[in-house]
C-alpha cells in the first residue's frame, strides 16, 4: 500500500465535503474560487472530554468516555483569527493547546501550502526526471499536485519501462529532496512574460500539460514562477518569499491517489500525492490526531460494525446502498420526524414515478444540461423512458393538472423520492457518494410577494429540524445571479432581496457569493458543522424561474391575467443516505436515545428470566419503545460486553431477584448505573425520553451497601 488507509479515508473525505468547483488558472485555482472551496473556521483542539462550553445535549459527542487526558478533539467555538495560538505547559507535549488556522483567515499559510507545492512538484522532478508536471492546487489541510508518469526506454537496451508507480519509498525520497531544497533558501520570483513566450518555453521543456493549461489562462500577461534559476511553473501566486521560509517539519506528504487529467477517464491516468502543510510542527501533529479521531467516526467502518447497512459492491453493484434491519430503524424514525415536521408545517405529502418518458427530461431540460450524469435510457414499447435523476419534473407536472388560482397558492409539496444519478466507480464513497438515493425534497409554488414569508418559513423548518439532531450551528452562503441565467432583471432582484429578507429575519450571519446562483435563480446553501468541526454542505433553497416557463405552469391572478408562480426547489438533509453517513460520523455511532435501533437491552441470567424479560419487551413495543432480548447463551460478562460494543444507550441485567420484585436495574452507557426502577415506571420514563428526544438521566432506588468492616 502507498499510505495508510486512515490518510487516504481522511483525504477523500476533505475532497467529497468540498462542494465547489476547482478551477484551474495557470497552476492554481483563482483566490476567489479557492474562499469559496474553503469556508471554515479555524479549528481549535483542545485537551477536553466534550465540547467546551457546550450546554450538554441527547447528541454530545461520546469523546467523555472515549478520550483519556491525553487525547484532544476539534471544536469549533473559537472565533476566527489571523495567526495560530500556541499554549505549552511544561514539560508535558502533549498539553500543547492549538487553534488551527485555515487558507480563508491566514494568507501565510496559504502562501506556505502554495510554496511547498512548487517545491514538491521541483522535487519529484529532481528524483524523476520523467514526471510531467499537471496542477497542484492548495486545499483545506494542504496540498496537492498530480503528475504524469509516461513509459520510458531503457537507454542500454532500448526496451520499454513501464510508467513508476509511486511507493512509500519514493514518498520518503521525494521529502528529502524538498528539505534540500527549502535548506537551500532559494528565492521565489515572480515574472510576467507574453503568451508567445511562455507556449516557447514549454515547448523547449516538453511539458505537455502545461500547454493545455496555457490555453485556458485568458488573461495577460502570462506569470511565471521561479525557484531560484533551478525552476519555473505557470502560476497567479501568492508565494513566500523563499524556500528558507517554508517549515520543514509542518510538512508531510502523506498519500498517493489515482486522477484522470481533467477529471475525463478517457484522458491520461495521473498520480496524485496529498501533503498536508501547515505553519508550525505543532499544528502538524494536532491536524494528525484530528484525522485519528476522522477515521473512528468512518460511517463506513461503524456501518460495517453496527450492522448498519452493506453496499454490495460485487453481486449488485457499486453505489447502491443496501439498508439492514437496525439501519433501517433508524431510518424510519429520521423519515417519521421529517414528515410529521412537515405536515404540521402545512406541507403535503406526495409521491411520484421513478422512470418517466424521456421526453418529460427534454421538456424539463435535464437531457441536454444533466445528461452525463443521467442513465442510459430504457425501450419500453418503442418509446425511450429515463431513471429520474430529479423529483422537480414531476411535481411541475403535478401542477399544471389543473388551472390554479391565486387564491390557491402558496402550494408545499413535499416528497421522499429516490432518484438515480451515473457516478463514476472511482468517485463513489460510502453513503457520501451513492448511485441511488432518497432525497427529502420539496417545492413550493407561489406568488411573488409571498416568496419571503415562503423563505422563512423554509428556514424555521430547516432549523427545527436540523437541531433535532444536535446540528445547531450553520455557515450560510446566499448565492447570486450568474453571468448566464433566464429570467428579467425585476425578478431577480426582487427574489434575492426576498432570500436576503428572510435571512436577516432570522437573524443569521450569512456570506454573498457574488454570481454564485444557478442559471434559473439565486440560492441559499447551508452547511452544517458535526461534533470535531467538519463542515458538511446538506440544505439549499433555491429559487427558480425556469422550470415553470418550461412547462408552461400559470395561475390567474387577482385581475385574471395569466401570470408565472415562483418555484422554490429546497431540501434540509439533501439525501437521507448522506445524512445517515454524517450522523453516523458526528455521534461516531453513539446514537442518542430517541434514533437507537436498540434502546434497551434486556439481559437475562436463567431461561425463567428470559420469558420475564420477552413480556417486558411486548410491553416496551407497544409504547413505540425498541427493545432486544439477549439469547442468553453467553457469559453474563459477554452479553453486557456485546450490549456495550453494540453502543445500546441502555441495558439491565435480569434475575430472580427483579422478577420477585418486578424491576430493573438500569445501567446507561453514557451515565452508568442509574438505580433499580419498577418496570412501569422504567417503561414510562423511556417514553418521555424517546418522545422529548433526551437521554435519561433520572435516578432510581439505590441498592444499600454493606459498609460494615
């Protein structure tokens, strides 16, 4: 293996919660695109069993039990500050408290990512004199770039030499070389030179990709930067100063990864090498155990573990997710609370298809805009039907069944519908990255000057719903009219000073991505922050003046003119797959007591027991309460050690002596013993909590102790 599975999980996880678009410009992303790929706020470790100053809650984070002393976890409570802050107690090294910065609040850093690219590609090309240089942009916990490997021949032989495969070995040699070279405090320059020159000098090297990259710079001059006179790249900067300043120590390279040249497979396979960069030794090592703790919470690895879910990659295919009997408890208890949330909200339920007639895709526009990431088509009866890879569509359809009035509308439409999407095999993660999926989706169509109040109540939902499942805090962007778009100038404006209005009514802090909005309408993105401050993209609202001029939609006005409603596209979870996987990472399985496939286990200790505790648990079903009988063919000490790796919220171990008594002793995973409770009062306690969605934390009879000597 070239690096270690926890590196790789934690890489690919930085790529997928990255939600927009890298674009290349010479070497790197504009500043621009690069503030809208990274908007965290710095992450700050401290040596703590939970959240610091956090109110406790049914969702805390099971670290308390998990940590000792000597472990540190992420928190995001910490306000954004220019330079990292650094506390050391003596003689102990690991009581060092860090606040990590990021790209977004710390240029230095930035520069030093950027830098110690440039310095890594010079590297692999000092060691390798065959590699290819491609892009090696900055990301959010450093760098890094891709390069082409061709076939060479033997200069004695003349045989051919297939193309290097990178090792852990090469990694090892690449980063001495870079500490060569930072040692050697080369000057970083910058030069500008014509069009004409720079596609000369890449001739004269014979850097294939940097030609292809030349040609999609369309501003002049043309940059270049300089390591001292040893080497040069196409590149915007910004660059320290020299390779003396670059931390040697703060520098890892840490993976290699496959990547196809522009993200086309059938463009030249490339070999990426992920480094992690940052400004101090200290940093490094804390950004490290953060990627520990990343790689417990793996909702891959516990999904696996808790009999979650499966995919079954080789006998039903990639991408498809499979839910087991307690994942699909859980499930049901998320989808229950969706839809009550929203019937109380004054949404309707619908449903709709999952194939449709091609033609429905065309009129929609998804066959001409969406289609890479469509299926294939099926006949059905000379006809040509289509896998939904959106819900809109049909609910359009929905609408225009009949004329509406103004007095109608606003109509919500809410739906749990599954839709299909081609993704390649090599971007499929998890439930992150799936080819079928269950989208909480809802349209509303309504009149211009009800479009705020629609917004906000959009947003109230959102809220509740989301802190439901201990998401409390949000990164907001409101996002604008693109260069390219449909729709008048006037009601542009009027629904982004609509989307605006209803953030400012709730009084949430909110960052404009200028010319950020889809094509057909502006947008609101939501991202969620989980219990070691990982920034996850889930809810949106978007406006849209497109799909209702497709399908004609209209409604009669007040003054009976024919007039367009305003269709709003929103989602608070985006899928209930991905959901599942961020829950599952924030709570690192530990699910609070109202979502617990489990919530308590029985464990009986003589077969007469065991019939006691199955009545028990018929009583608990009726309640709604989900309750397990353990067999009861292990060790009394094997059955409390399964319920505790099962992460059962709540267990109690079951004899003569609580069936003479009709009671239970209840042991919590979180709190420990809580006492010896009558079982009807045991059973009612459960149902509050399940009901309110808290732990229970109420104290039964304690047993008397012998304390005599």
């Amino acid at each position: 293996m070239v690096a270690t599975i926890s590196l790789l999980m934690a890489n690919t996880l930085f790529s997928i919660m990255a939600t927009s678009t890298r674009r290349v410009v010479g070497f790197c992303p504009s500043r621009r695109i690069q503030n809208l790929v990274s908007r965290r706020a710095p992450i700050n470790l401290l040596r703590s069993a939970a959240f610091v100053n956090h109110p406790a809650s049914s969702f805390e984070s099971p670290l308390s039990s998990s940590l000792t002393t000597r472990r540190w976890m992420a928190t995001v409570e910490a306000p954004a500050t220019d330079d990292a802050q650094i506390e050391e107690e003596e003689d102990d090294d690991d009581k060092i408290v860090v606040q990590l910065p990021t790209n977004d609040n710390d240029e230095e850093l930035l520069k030093i990512r950027h830098s110690s690219a440039h310095v890594m590609a010079m590297a692999v090309q000092q060691v390798f004199p065959e590699a290819q240089v491609t892009i090696g942009p900055w990301i959010d916990n450093g760098f890094y770039y891709d390069f082409y490997f061709p076939e060479t021949k033997d200069p004695e032989t003349g045989e051919t030499i297939e193309s290097r495969k990178l090792t852990d070995q090469d990694l090892k040699t690449i980063k001495k070389s870079m500490d060569k070279i930072i040692s050697k405090n080369f000057p970083i320059t910058r030069e500008e030179v014509t069009r004409e020159e720079a596609e000369r000098r890449i001739k004269e090297i014979q850097e294939p990709f940097k030609l292809e990259i030349l040609e999609s710079i369309k501003t002049e001059p043309i940059t270049i930067y300089h390591i001292g006179d040893e080497w040069w790249d196409l590149c915007a900067g910004p660059h320290v100063e020299s390779t003396g300043s670059l931390p040697k120590k703060a520098i890892e390279l840490q993976s290699v990864a496959g990547a196809y040249w522009r993200g086309d497979e059938k463009r030249e396979m490339l070999q990426r090498i992920y480094a992690a960069a940052w400004k101090s030794p200290q940093q490094l090592k804390q950004y490290k155990l953060f990627l520990e703790e990343a790689k417990k919470r793996d909702h891959r690895v516990l999904g696996q573990k808790l009999d979650l879910f499966s995919i079954q990659q080789e006998d039903a295919g990639g991408g498809l997710v499979f839910w087991h009997p307690k994942g699909s408890k859980v499930r049901r208890m998320i989808e229950d609370f969706w839809k009550d949330e929203h019937v109380s909200q004054g949404y309707d339920m619908v449903y709709s298809p999952h194939i449709a007639n091609l033609n429905l895709w065309k009129t929609s526009g998804h066959y001409d805009f969406y289609r890479a990431d469509m299926f294939d088509q099926m006949k059905v009866e000379d006809e040509q039907y289509q896998l939904k890879p959106m819900n809109c569509p049909f609910h359009c359809l929905m609408y225009k069944d009949e004329l509406r009035s103004y007095r109608d509308l606003p109509f919500r439409w809410a739906e749990l519908g599954t839709v299909y999407r081609y993704e390649r095999s090599g971007t499929l993660h998890g439930l992150m990255r799936v080819r079928g999926f269950t989208q909480d989706d809802a349209h509303i169509f309504c009149l211009p000057e009800q479009l705020q109040d629609e917004i906000v109540g959009v947003l109230d939902l959102t809220e509740t719903i989301l802190s439901r499942f201990g998401f409390n805090r949000y990164d907001i962007m409101l996002s604008t009219r693109p260069e390219k778009s449909v729709g008048g100038d006037e009601i542009w404006e009027a629904a982004t000073a609509a989307l605006q209005g209803a953030l400012q009514a709730k009084g949430w802090e909110y960052e404009i991505d200028e010319g950020g909005g889809a094509f057909y309408g502006p947008k609101i993105d939501l991202k969620i922050r989980d219990a070691i401050g990982r920034q996850w993209q889930c809810s949106t609202v978007q406006c849209d003046f497109n799909l209702p001029e497709r399908f004609g939609l209209e409604y009669v006005s007040a003054e009976g003119s024919r007039e367009r409603p305003i269709m709003v596209h929103r989602a608070i979870f985006g899928s209930i797959e991905r959901f599942f996987g961020i829950l599952i990472e924030n709570c690192a399985g530990d699910f609070p007591f109202w979502l617990a496939p489990t919530q308590l286990k029985l464990l009986p200790v003589t077969d007469a027991a065991r019939d006691f505790c199955l009545d028990i648990a018929k009583r608990a079903n009726k309640k709604g309460l989900r309750v397990e009988v353990d067999r009861g063919n292990e060790r009394l000490a094997k059955q409390i050690r399964n319920a505790e790796q099962a992460r059962i919220p709540i267990m109690a171990v079951v004899g003569a002596q609580e069936m003479e008594q009709n009671t239970l002793a209840i042991r919590s995973r979180k709190l420990g013993d809580l006492g010896s409770f009558g079982v009807d009062e045991l059973l009612d306690e459960l149902e509050r909590c399940a009901e309110d969605a808290i732990e229970m934390t109420k104290m039964g009879k304690q047993e008397q102790k012998n304390t005599d000597s």
